[in-house]
C-alpha cells in the first residue's frame, strides 16, 4: 500500500510539470514578435514626381515594419494615390489625369507611418497643356475658283484673318475648320494670299496658310478632296468605292469612266475613289479615268497636262505591271502616250497611312505631258495600260493618281 501511494504522488508531480510547461510554451508562442526599431524607406529615395500634361500612373515599392499612409495634402482630385495605405513592405501608385489648362499645377503628399507624420513630403509638379494651332502649310486654290476649306485643329478659341480680302470672302467658320469662297483669276498670273489662325487668349500661338490660286490659264485642276471613301494606305482595298455607285453630285463634277465589258469584267466601270485621290482598275481587268471637256478654252490651244500617279504594291511586296497610258478623246494629239509608274512604296513597319499620305508630295510621283491642237471639246482619258489584262504580264496593272492640272501654253 505505501509503494502504490509513493507512485501515485510521483506520477502527479510530473503531470503537474508537463502541465506548467505547457502553459509556458502556450504563452511563448502566443507572444508578438519583437518588430524591432521602426523604419519606413521608398526604393531609390524618391522626393516628388514631373509629369507632363498627359499625365501619368508611376508605381513605388515601400520598405516598412509598420502601418503606413499616404495622405493628399489638398482636396483637388487630378493626383492620387492607389492604394493610400498599406501594412509593412508594400507597392503604392501616384496617378495624374490629364491637365486640361494650360497652367502648371502642383500637389503635395505626406507619409503617416504607424500614426507619426514623416518630416518630408513627397511632391507631384505638372505641366500645364502647351496652346497649339495647326493648319496646313500650303493650299492650292483652282484659277475657276470656289470654296476652298481650311482645316484648324486647336485647343484654344481663336480668329483668323487674311492679309487682303480682294478674291476671297468669308463663307463659314466652324471650331475645326473655315470656308471661303474664292472668284475666277482670269489674269495669267497666279495670286496669293496668307491667312493667319491667331489664338485669342495667347497672342502669340499662330498658325499660317499660304493660298495660292492657279493663273486663268489653267483650265481645268482637279485634287479630288471630294471623294472620301476607303482608306489612304495603297493596298487597303476596304471601303474603296466604284464609280457607278458615286452619289450624282460627285457623277456632276464631270469626270467619268468607260464600262469595260471584255468577259468576267462585271460589265462596271473600273475607276474607284479613296480619300482625295482615284485608282484605275481591279485584278484581271483594266480601268479609266476620263476628264470632263476643257470648256474653258477658247479656239485651239497647246496645253500642259501636269499630274501625279503611284503604282500599285501589296503589303508583302508584290508589284502590279506599272503602265499608264493617256490618250485624248476629241481634238489634240498628246506628246507621249505611254507613261511606266516606277515610283514603288517601301512601307514602313510602322505609320503606313502617314508615309502613304506622303508620297504624294514626293516630286518623283509627278508627271506631264502635251496636248497639241486642243480645244474646248477635248477630252483626257487616263487608262491602266489595257482593258483585258487576264494572262498580260502580271495580270493586273492597278494605278493610283491625283492633282491632275491642265494649262494652256503660253508662247
């Protein structure tokens, strides 16, 4: 009995034992770690942000072992911070908006880590937006006169005015673009004139246009900004439209195009408008352009036909046969009737309808010819070398042309 009662006391010792080391690690592991001494550093020690007036979204990482705030030190909206609090190390975003004035403006941020304000502040300066105003450089005004529009892409109000008034006048003005209407120069000499877009609030923002008008003796001019179908980049044939489907008033400007009936044609004239300019033709099948008469001649006249042309290439590099033939139908007999279209493009990886645009002034896409013995009824037909082209050369012989002028002679 005494030996089960010596036991017994052994064994609750030790149960007791286990029992208070348990509870002390209990409470050990339950303790919360020591942080260490506070601190609270952005990478790279940034002090503030520049930005332009697009804006910005700039991302900072946050090393810290302690709550954090970022805190706007105004109520203006146009920079923020996402997410504006964070626990230990962290990533935070200062976002700008665009600023729409063309003042600078600036906000101020401070750091509120673990409820103490830190002594520096974090600064947002942006640029105020730049007052701009663009026109074109240049602008061609036919000698037969009419309305001639100015485009003005701006971001400010502004007025214009033109350094004489005797040939033009004002038609409409609206906030991207201005109309005018200009008479006939019947003297055989051009004229110009400058228009200037002057900014109303910032007297020195300006932008320039000189209009130069075509002499009397040019009879006929032609830049086809009427048309707008389909799209400037050569080898996009989306949206480009046939010339038996242009509305009338665009049929009444005078300029036409021959059926071509050879069989699988379609029985269509093959002329189609883009944007400011025409192309001749589809694959298998030839088109033409055909002038209006050169009503403005009187008697018989030598003339100067000047025009701009560019071949056809696909995207990947493919090349149509390039030949353009020209030919009067009527009076006259021309200098040259076969022209070869060797102006190739080099499309660019990148900006293909800026570069398309600007083949156009390229001095090389510029062509001419003569008319002996023109009259009033003298017609020019523009062809893409043949009608039936299925099994001729490479087959399709598209070509794209633009700003045809016709001039008369002067001995």
């Amino acid at each position: 009995m005494k030996t089960r009662s010596f036991l017994n006391s052994k064994s609750a010792g030790m149960i007791l034992s286990l029992t208070i080391l348990s509870m002390f690690l209990m409470l050990a592991c339950n303790k919360e770690p020591e942080k260490g001494p506070p601190y609270f550093t952005i990478e790279g020690n940034p002090t503030g942000l520049s930005v332009n007036s697009a804006g910005k979204t700039e991302s900072y990482v946050v090393r810290s072992n302690r709550p954090w705030q970022v805190v706007a030190q105004d109520a203006a909206d146009w920079a923020r911070s996402f997410p504006d609090e964070g626990e230990d190390d962290g990533i935070f975003k200062i976002i700008v908006s665009e600023n729409p004035t063309f003042y600078p403006r600036t906000m101020n941020f401070a750091f509120v880590v673990d409820g103490t304000e830190q002594p520096v502040l974090f600064r947002v300066d942006q640029q105020g937006n730049v007052p701009t105003i663009v026109v074109p450089a240049q602008i061609s005004v036919p000698a037969i006169g009419g309305d001639v529009a100015i485009s003005v892409n701006s971001n400010v109000a502004w007025t214009y005015s033109l350094s004489n008034t005797e040939w033009l006048t004002e038609k409409s003005v609206t906030t991207g673009q201005i109309i005018l209407t200009a008479a006939e120069n019947t003297s055989v000499d051009p004229r110009m004139v400058t228009l200037t877009v002057t900014a109303t609030e910032f007297p020195t923002v300006i932008g320039t246009v000189v209009l130069t008008q075509s002499p009397g003796t040019v009879v006929l001019e032609e830049n086809f900004n009427w048309l707008t179908y389909g799209n400037v980049v050569f080898y996009t044939t989306t949206g480009e439209t046939r010339y038996d489907v242009w509305t009338q008033a665009e049929k009444d400007r005078g300029w036409t195009s021959t059926v071509n009936t050879t069989s699988g044609s379609g029985n269509t004239p093959l002329l189609y408008a883009r944007p400011g300019f025409v192309k001749l033709g589809k694959t298998g099948y030839g088109g033409d352009l055909i002038s209006p008469p050169l009503s403005k001649i009187t008697g018989t006249q030598d003339v100067k036909v000047t025009f701009k042309a560019i071949p056809y290439m696909t995207a990947t590099g493919t090349m149509d046969d390039n030949f353009l033939m020209v030919s009067v139908i009527g009076p006259g007999t021309v200098s040259q009737t076969q022209f070869v279209i060797d102006n190739w493009p080099v499309y660019p990886a990148e900006n293909v309808a800026a570069y398309c645009v600007a083949m156009w002034n390229d001095p090389v896409a510029k062509r001419s010819f003569t008319i002996t013995g023109a009259t009033s009824e003298t017609q020019i037909k523009f062809l893409g070398y043949e009608y039936y082209l299925v099994g001729v050369g490479a087959g399709k012989n598209r070509i794209f042309l633009d700003d045809i002028k016709v001039e008369i002679i002067i001995p």
